[in-house]
C-alpha cells in the first residue's frame, strides 16, 4: 500500500528577504574564536497554513525567534567543548503562537531537540522552545549528571541550563 498523507504545513507568508535573513543566521554556525563576543537574532512573524485533506486551510501566526549566541555562559561552555574535542552548537529558538481573538485558548508548548522531545521533560511554558541540549542516550530526556558527575558529564548538565537561561 502507498502512504496516506495526513497532512500538510506551509509558511504562507515567506519572502526572499525573510529567507535570505534565515539563511544569514544559519550560515555562521561557526568557530567559537569567531563567534566570541557575539549574539546573532532573528525574528520573524509567520503565518502558517495546515492542510487535512477534506477540510478547509486552517492558519495560525506564530512569532519565531532564533539566536546565534557567543557571550556569557554560553561562550565559555563552548572553549570547554573545543578543548574536549566536543562540540556544542550555541544555537536556539522559540516559537510563540499568536491566537485568534475568537479563540483564545492557549496551547502549552514543548520543548524541542530538532524533533520533539516527551511532554514530561519540561511543563508549564507556553510557547515552543528548540535548542540544541545534550540528550541522555535515549534521546528522550534532557542530560541530567547528579551531583557527583565531573568532567564532561558537568559541562553537558551545565550547557542545558545556560541554553535555558
């Protein structure tokens, strides 16, 4: 049997402009040395369009933020990786839904690792959070050392919290 679409998601409202500027961000996932002392933001508002076959085009707006981020705790984490030979990627975003005035039920968010991670890991936010965390290697959980982790266990378990700060 071939595969069902269930549904489809499109940005409605993406310009060159918007993507050129996405692109730009994207494009210095660079060295620590060249990101020290740096933050790079992008925001935009988006209107997505969600598709169910059979059913009218459904949209929402959003307002997404992404941060390219070489100061404060973050920065030095990453010296701390380089010298491991490990490598941290100081890049996060977030994801706020705008409701409707006639619907002013508000979703709770989730928290995201490129792919969604399990509700129970993190609650009581209302809006999408994507970072690069360092996962357990279930890949289900947020790395979590103890108190009697040292050495790169620490950093990973410190590198969480500072990408939440």
């Amino acid at each position: 049997p071939s595969p069902t679409q269930l549904y489809q998601v499109k940005i409605l409202n993406v310009n060159e402009k918007t993507r050129s500027r996405r692109n730009d961000l994207f494009n210095k996932v660079i060295t620590p040395d060249q990101l020290r002392g740096k933050n790079h933001l992008f925001s935009v508002k988006t209107k997505i369009g969600i598709q169910i076959p059979e059913k009218p085009l459904k949209t929402e707006k959003w307002i997404v933020a992404n941060m390219l981020c070489g100061t404060g705790k973050v920065y030095s984490f990453l010296e701390k990786a380089a010298l491991e030979e490990q490598k941290l990627v100081p890049l996060g975003g977030a994801a706020i839904f705008i409701p409707d005035l006639s619907n002013s039920q508000i979703q709770p968010g989730r928290l995201f690792c490129s792919l969604p991670l399990p509700s129970e890991v993190i609650r009581n936010i209302y809006f999408h959070i994507n970072g690069f965390f360092e996962l357990n290697s279930n890949r289900r959980d947020l790395w979590v050392g103890g108190t009697d982790v040292t050495g790169w266990g620490k950093i990973r378990e410190q590198w969480n919290q500072s990408v939440m700060e």
